[in-house]
C-alpha cells in the first residue's frame, strides 16, 4: 500500500480508488516504474499543450483496465495456480503464456570465456556457453552444498526442481511457484538463475516477509569469491565483450556477443512505456564505457562552427526537452522473414522494439548554436558517430539522417541522456545518445562522439551496405547496396503480443483477447489496428487503449512517435470446427498506409522491415 | 521542324540531335507542351540547386528514349498502319491499345438540357443526353447536307463510318485515319467529333496543307446558328452547369453534371509531366468563374491578421516559387474497389491522377505576412474555403489541412495561379487554388475564396464526412464519421497504364513492355518498382525513367511530391501455357510502405485510397 499511496500523491491517476488497492498490490513494483516515467513527464505538461491533452487521456484510463494491464500475467494465470501442478514438460508450455522457452537466466558475472579470435562485424548467435564442472564436494560454513551459477542454471522445471538463487543462497523453490502472488509465469522467468533482477522490477520483493518466506528453501550456497572475481579481470583484458553490463534475465537473448536481446511478448503490451531494465538491447559492437564526467560532445563538420560541450554544458545552456518516442530494430519480426526463405541477420522476433520518456536537448538547437543554416543548400545530411569500435577492424559505429529531419521544428530529434527519467544505462547509450523518433534504430546512434553535418551521409558500413531493403529476387551474389536508399522512417507495423503463437485457448466463453502494438515511422499515428480470427477473411477493429504519456492523440498527422497499444476480444471463433485458429493483426496509420497480406511479396536479402500481417497460430481446446 | 528547333534554342534537351528530328517531326505538338513546362521550370533552375541536379537527369535522357515516350502511341502502332484496315469491330478493339472504348466526343456547345432539380452534393454518373433528330433534309449553300453533332456522334467506327468536324465542316475520314501520320490511335479520339481540341494540343497541325488534305473528306456542314446561341443563354440562366466550361475529348467521362473526367492510361504514361489540357478534371459542383482583375484573397481567422490581396499583389509582394506536384483524387483506383463490393463515387480507373509544374507563392510566406505564430498553441489547421458553392444547399466546398503542413518550410504549400506556365483554367481553380503537394487532391482547393486559421479542420462534408476510410466490417449503416482521421497524405500506389486489360499481347519477339506511374503521399519519393508476369509469384524491378523537371532524384525522403514514371520489357511469360498473363505492379516508398497485396482487406464504403496491387490481365497472341 505504500508504494500505491505513493503514486496517488503524484495527483495524476485518479483511478486509484482504495477498493483496487488490494488487487494492484501484487503489481506496485510495475507501478513504480511508470510512476518514474510519469515524473520526468510531468515537465512537460506544464509547457505543451498536446501533453496536456495525453495526460487528461492517461488519467482517464477505466480502473479495470489498469488492474488487467498492471496486473499482466497475473490475472491470466489465476486459474493455473488453482489447477493441480503441472506434471509434464508438454503440460507446462500449455500453461504457460507464451510459447518461446523461458529466456535463458543470465549470468550475472562477468566472466566470459576469451574470445577465439575477433568479433565480426555481422553478428552471429552463439550458442550457450557449455556448463562448468560440478562442484557438489564443496560444502559452505555451515554444511550446504556449495553450487556454481552452471549448476544452478540446469534447474529450470519441476522435472529438474526449480533452483534459484539470491544473493549467495541457492533455494529449490519447486514447491512454491504455484503460490507465488504475482502469478507462475512471473517466477518462472527467474528459474535457473537470480531473482535479484526481477525483484528489483517489481519493487514488492523488497520486504522482510519475503525473505521470510524464501528462507525455508534454501538448500546451498553459490560458488564464488576472490578467485572469480581475478579470473573476471583476466578476461576483461583480452576479451572486448567482458566489461559489458549484466543484462535483465527476461531478455530473449538473440546474440550474446555482440549482445543483442529482445523483450517477452507478454511484458511489451502490459505497459504503453517500456521500463528501462527491459528495453530491448541492440548493440553493434561491445559496449564502450564512456565517462560523464569527462565526456565532451564534438560538432564539426560542413557548414558549421566547430563546437565541443560537455554534458553539463548541454545540460545547462540548452532547453531540456522530453519526447515519448518507441525505437524498433530494422529487423524486428526477421525471424518469420527467415521461414519464407533464409535471411542473415539476428533472428528477432517482435519484441526488438520498445518505447520511452527520453530526455535531452534538441540537436536542431545545437546545430542552431554553431550556426548551420537552412538554406546551406550544401549540406544535406547530419552524420553521428559513437564511442562504440569493430575490435577487429577499428571502424567506429555510424550513420546518419537527412538534414530536414535535423533541423524540422516538427521533428524533434534529441540528444538524450534521460531515458524514462532516468540517466541512461551503459546499454542504451551512456552518458549521450541521439534519438530520432518515427526513424528505424540503427540511426539513433549510442555513446555519440561526434556530429558531422555534410554534403554526404554517413560513410559507415551500417548507412551505406546494411539497412536497406532490396527486390525479392535480388540476393547476396546480385545485390547493389548502391541502388536503395538507406533506410530511415519506417513502413506501419504490428504485432499481436497476446496470445503467443501455440498457446492453448480455451473457447468455453466464447472469446478470446487478443493484446499487442502498432506503429508506423515518420510521426505517422495509428489510426486504426484490424484484427481478424479466421486468417485473414474477416476483420473487427480493436481498441486503441489511451496514448503513452507525452504521445499525442490517436490518428495525428505528425509527432506520433510513440506507438499505439491495442486490445480486442475477439468472438469470431465461434462454430469453427478447426482444432486452431489463425489470428492476425494488421494496422493502418494516418497516411493511409496498410501492411502488406503477406511477406514473400517483401522478402528482402536482409530481412528488414517485415511489415506483412502478424499471424499467430493458437489451439483450440473445447 | 521550326517546332523542333523553337525547343533547341531553349538550349535544354541535348539530345534533339538532327537525325531524331524527322522522327520527332509527329510528335512536336507534345513537344511544344513540354516546352512551356521548362520555360516555368527554368527560373527554377536559377534559384535551386536541388532543380539542377533534376534538370541535368531531365536532359540526359537517351535519345530513342524520348523517341519512344514522345511518340508514344505512333510508334507502337506503326505496324498497324502497314497492314490492312479492319474488317470488324472485334478486331478493332485488338489494334487500338488501350481496352477501354474510345471516350464520347464532348459536345463543345454550351446547351445542355436543363436540370430536372439541383443537383445532388455526391456526384451521380449519368448517361449520355439522348441523340437529337436527324436533319438530313436540310442543306448548305453548296447544297452540302447539314448535321447535327449528334449525329456526327454517331460515326465513331468504320462499320458507322468515320466522322469528324472542322469549324463548321463535317468530314468522313474513314479512308484517311490508317494514313494518319500521328498513329491510328490518336486520331481515333477525334471520331465522332472536333478534331479542334487535338490540333490545339498538337499543333503540327496549325499549317495549311494540313487543311488541304482533309477538305476532300468534306461530306457536309454543322447545324448552327444564332438560335442555338440563344438556347444556350435560356438554359445557363436556369442551370448551373450551363457555363462550364468545354473539357478535351480524350477525358474518360465519369460525371457530367458535375463534371469529372479522368485521363486515358496510354496519355499519362506518354510523359512526367501531364499536359493541362488532359489533366483529370475532378469537380464537386458547378465550375465557379472567378474574374481574376476583380479578385481578392480573404486570409481571416484565429491568431492571424486579416489580410485581403488581389492577384496582382499577390503577384508582386510574394516570391514566386514553382513545384512539381502530383494531384491525385481519393477515389483513383475506384472501380476495382467495386469489383470486391460496390461502393459509392465516381468510377475512376487509374487516371484520376496528373503531374504539372505549378506556380505561385507559399502560403506559409502568405502566413507569416499575417503574424500568424508557429508558437500559436491554439491554431492547429489551415482551412480554405472555395468559390464553389452546392446549387441547391449552397454549401461551400472547402478543406483543411494541419498547421505543421502549412508553416513547413520543407512542405511547399502553393497558393498557385499557374499550371505549366499557364495562367490556370477554369476547371483547375482560375484565378488561384491550393496546391497541397503529398496530400489528396480534395485539400488543394480550387477558386480559392478565403483561407483561415482554426483551433479546428474544416467543417465541411468533405473533411468531416467524406473522404475517410475505415474497416471493411464498416457499412453505411454503422459508419461513424467522427472516428476515423480525414484523409492528407495517401499510401504509396501504383498503376500499369500499358498495356490496357484485355489487350493481345505477342510474344513473337519474347517479351512484353510495360509501362505506368507510382507515387506516394507526404514527399515520399518512389525507391523501387516491382513488376509480376504471373500474378504476383515472381517479381522484376522496372527502370524508373527520369524524375520530371524540377522534381528530386528518385528515393528522395521529402519533397518528393511528383510522380515516377517507370517501364519495364518483361520475358517472364516465357513458355506459358495460359491465354492470358496477369500483370501485376506494385510500389516501395522511401519509408519502404509497401502495397497491400489485395483489395478486400482495405476496402472501405467510400472506396479510396484503393493501393492494393494494380493487376491488369491481357491475352496472348501465339
């Protein structure tokens, strides 16, 4: 309840009745993080009149819809923890939401074997690291087994017992999952691996009762100490990737090295903003370690005054400005492309997109201060380069956008150093990145070093022969890279988030919700999202739940950054005799623009900018 | 040849080289349009560099090339010149390219029966007036007989006979028209009617032996006089359409009264830049005329000074600037949105489209003279209202577009009063209309009244109640206005303009040539064309000629606001067993928005923005 009051003191949801206290106290932790969104918001409702129309829109968001969506998994799973324990590996995945496997916990230390030789540039998966030898003779002081994070990892079902581990205690928690509060799902995520991440998320963990009740589970002690901590030193002198941060164990991991994870479908549409710890990750190369302190930002280049701030002076003689904007990876949904016919590159699925309160300066009010003119009509484009480097070939991540979008008043480009509030993480950017809201990822350049504004764009592999999309009949042996254009805004999107594909749906009152995003590039809104649960013949509009803090309303023309959640319970199953149903989802933003029926039309060597219809497959049960 | 040579001292095309001229020689007429096009483009090309960089690709185009374009359809149809005429009307309609019926000369008198009511807001398609009676026993001076049009109408085929009109002669040229030096195909637009509209659009003609050869086809004299001009008088005095103007007869006619007409396919595609003559017409209610000595621009409304300006200020206080735009109707595409289910509105095919170097002042220069504030939080639209004004209700047509648009320095929003060098016509808006570029053509108002400022869009039928696309779950019976955004920017489309469904294709030489436009909303240059042979399974990139003068090299990420024209030879029908082809196109956008693959999942009541695939089946000759 404290945590709940909190957010009621803030005066903005007025929903907050005591009676819903109760059912959202499992979720305050959840709560917490959108409140942090809500606060670096706050600014801006008091300078712009289009906040002003999102907040009223927020605020006035139905109290049972923020119990259902805060309270995620946990509503849906109520039954399961009512139903006796699941007893096969098949039964579990009915179970549970989702059909990805539960992500892979996450070691938290730093050791990482050497890298065998350098990282190429086009990242590669990589498969787990092997397991560590057993360490079952080791005993701590007080008797306990002592176990390594390898050994710990191999428990992560009831056939396996559930293991996990907080601080430097290993707990077999498989008696407890089905009576966790936040739900199985929530917990299961934890399996194998630490639960300090997930507490941190969902803040309710921070209670003596809860280690109270985790005690009693204990069963051993996790190896560690002094040795591995020179061993990770070791590693971090030859090994690029060793000082990279500990990444936030929900992640779906799509390369470790450079790392690169996506968010679960089900945590993407429980909250119209990401928090930070499960914004998808999307690194190049390894992450630089990038100084605030002593970090000077460099503007030089055609047409403009050489300038050199640090972040204080960006800080303090520039206007801060927050934009609620979403990023998405060029490739996000690649891994369907890839079913049609092989595509290289990471294999994501939906969730390499995310979205945020950032905050910054301008870069059109930097590029102002070192005089750069619109009518320069040399300069074309603004290049950026970061602090991230190929260790093999030394080549400096870049790229860069057209100058009209720099300098547009509309277009709100920033150089940002707040991501919801907070200062940003070695993963998104630290201590400076740029953001260009409705333009694909690869542009919003990390740990900026330099601004180059130029007659030409950006000279660097990821502008000039990567991100571009091609012909369906154009392959690696026929492919230009010279004769598409860099890729910048991109095509209108969506995704159904709820149900994962292969969940079992059960038909008996005869609806089923379908939850997920929609999004298009350049600022266009969503206008509306078309779902269909017979593949495709028949379509019923969902609801567009309320705009993300910030965002303007639904269907704008421009400044639609944010994308635009959404959620249909959809009756159309009804006297269907098929044993599964083909959902799918497609939008339509304020141009007008429809995603294509179907991506073999689209298919393009790099996989990028899948747009077609999302389908997604469940069962059926009676 | 003095045509020819008035083009080369432009000093523009180097490529009028003198072995071109005799084959030029045909096509000078069309030349002589283009030349009025670089005449308003070459101030350009003093001002902007971003015209330079179009004009060297303009001038650069490969002689045979603009043999082939500006020829158009001559040289496709000198082969059917060579062999013997037709025998029947099937094998016809196999010679002319193009399946659509040749359209129905356009009276060029202004008697027109009166209306039986006023007309209704929505345009109704109506059938042609009903043949006057025969007056065969009527004679000239020269004892020659003396015609109705109407019955000059009636000889439109060899079987009918061909018949055309001079001035007051009737000539039966069905002996001549395969001897027509200008192809078949264009001489056959004339049948039934003047030849005058055409001699005016290719004025090779204008020489007197010309006149000496068709005066042996004299078969009589047109009915006339000062009686019929008294009748015109009586009928304008009661109906409203009375004084529209006369419209070229190649128009395909979808409405008369409005009248709304769209351009044959094989016209459109002949060049980027579409002649004012054949400019689709596409009028709500009656054609206003303005008198543009007296006229005065009203610009009045909220957070703006009121201004009044006549032509002639405008004229002089204001830049002149030049745009090459594209103005496409909403509903271009229509009748195949019927084909899946029928919805209201003009017919269109794909001709509702045209591309013209307009002329005039931005707006926004217009705007700022007023005081009227970018930081203006209150003002968010920009409505016009026209001189056009429904007969029976007396609404006013009028549109909006958003301030973001108007203010845009990079969105060149005209206030235009030239179309191609031209002072504008009465169809197209004389003296001063709207030019939204990368927006609908129902927002670039015509006869431009007033212009104002508002905290709101347009209130008009066409903003609030047309004009929107929604689900196709969506009826009249359950469509709500209100929830859908009023259409600006459209999605990326394409079209083929040739060859036309249904006509005989042989594959004699092994391949098919196809030609067409693409073109996106919001400046969205056109990055690549896909064509199919078969239906959509496979897929070529066209070659997409040359942007049009004084418009941005192709892929461009704003400011693309013309056309693309494109053509491709296409061997992909190669060993076919079918008597028919399915040709098949398809458009990417600079923000790679794709077409979607079919109509069905994007139709909607109003049938607009219909951008699905364009598939255009043909027969194959052996």
């Amino acid at each position: 309840m404290v945590r709940l009051q909190g957010v009621v003191r803030l005066g903005q949801p007025r929903w907050l009745l005591p009676a819903a206290s109760a059912a959202l106290n499992e979720t305050a932790g959840q709560m917490e993080l959108l409140r942090s969104c809500y606060t670096a918001t706050a600014r801006n409702y008091q300078t712009s009149a289009k906040s002003e129309a999102s907040a009223s829109a927020w605020s006035s968001w139905p109290q049972q819809r923020v119990i259902q969506l805060l309270g995620a998994g946990a509503t849906l799973l109520a039954a399961a923890m009512l139903s006796p324990a699941p007893a096969t590996a098949k039964k579990e995945i009915a179970i549970l939401p989702g059909s990805k496997p539960p992500a892979p916990a996450m070691s938290t230390s730093k050791i990482h074997p050497p890298a065998e030789k350098p990282q190429p540039v086009v990242p590669a998966e990589e498969p787990a690291a092997p397991a560590a030898s057993p360490s079952k003779d080791l005993r701590d002081d007080k008797g306990r087994p002592i176990y390594t994070r390898e050994e710990v990892a191999k428990h992560k079902t009831p056939r396996d017992r559930i293991w996990v581990t907080y601080k430097e205690g290993v707990y077999d928690i498989t008696e407890f999952v089905e009576m966790h509060p936040g739900g199985l799902s929530k917990i299961m995520l934890a399996a194998g691996g630490s639960v300090e991440p997930f507490w941190a998320l969902y803040q309710q963990h921070r209670k003596p009762e809860v280690l109270g009740i985790l005690e009693p589970y204990r069963i051993g002690t996790l190896e560690g100490g002094a040795a591995a901590a020179a061993s990770a030193a070791a590693a971090a002198a030859v090994d690029p990737y060793a000082s990279d941060p500990a990444r936030h164990p929900s992640f779906i991991p799509r390369s470790e090295r450079p790392y690169n994870g996506e968010t679960p479908g089900t945590l993407l549409a429980a909250s119209p903003i990401t928090p930070n710890e499960i914004f998808f990750v999307r690194n190049h190369l390894p992450v630089p370690h990038v100084d605030a302190a002593s970090y000077k930002l460099k503007v030089e280049g055609e047409g403009i005054r050489s300038l050199e701030l640090s972040l204080e002076e960006l800080k303090s003689r520039f206007r801060k400005h927050t934009v609620t904007a979403t990023i998405q990876c060029s490739g996000n949904r690649r891994n369907e492309m890839s079913l049609v016919r092989h595509v290289k590159g990471l294999s994501w699925d939906q969730g390499a997109i995310g979205t945020a309160v950032w905050g910054g300066v301008r870069l059109r009010d930097v590029l102002k201060v070192g005089r750069l003119s619109e009518d320069d009509m040399h300069v074309r484009h603004i290049q950026f380069e970061g602090y991230d480097k190929d260790p093999a070939s030394e080549e400096i991540y870049g790229a860069s956008i057209p100058l009209h979008k720099a300098l547009s008043l509309y277009d709100d480009v920033l150089l940002a150093y707040e991501m919801n509030g907070q200062p940003l993480s070695a993963d998104h950017g630290a201590p400076l990145r740029v953001v260009v809201p409705g333009v694909t990822g690869a542009r919003s350049v990390k740990w900026l070093r330099r601004i180059v504004p130029s007659s030409s764009e950006s000279p660097s592999h990821w502008q000039q022969r990567d991100y571009k999309a091609f012909n369906p009949s154009v392959d690696w042996d026929s492919v230009e890279w010279g004769s598409a254009p860099a890729l910048q805004e991109p095509p209108v999107t969506s995704a159904i988030c709820e149900p994962a594909p292969g969940t079992s749906v059960s038909l008996a009152d005869g609806e089923i919700t379908l939850r997920g995003y929609a999004w298009s590039g350049g600022g266009r809104g969503i206008i509306r999202v078309d779902v269909s649960a017979d593949g495709g013949k028949s379509w019923t509009a969902a609801k567009l739940l309320p705009p993300a803090p910030g965002a303007p309303p639904h269907g704008s023309y421009s400044g639609a950054w944010a994308w635009t959640l959404w959620e249909v319970s959809s009756a159309a199953a009804e006297g269907t005799s098929s044993p599964t149903l083909e959902l799918v989802c497609k939008a339509v933003d304020s141009s007008y623009n429809n995603q294509p029926d179907s991506i073999g039309p689209i298919w393009n060597l790099r996989g990028i900018v899948n747009n077609a219809w999302h389908r997604v497959n469940v069962k059926l049960e009676s």
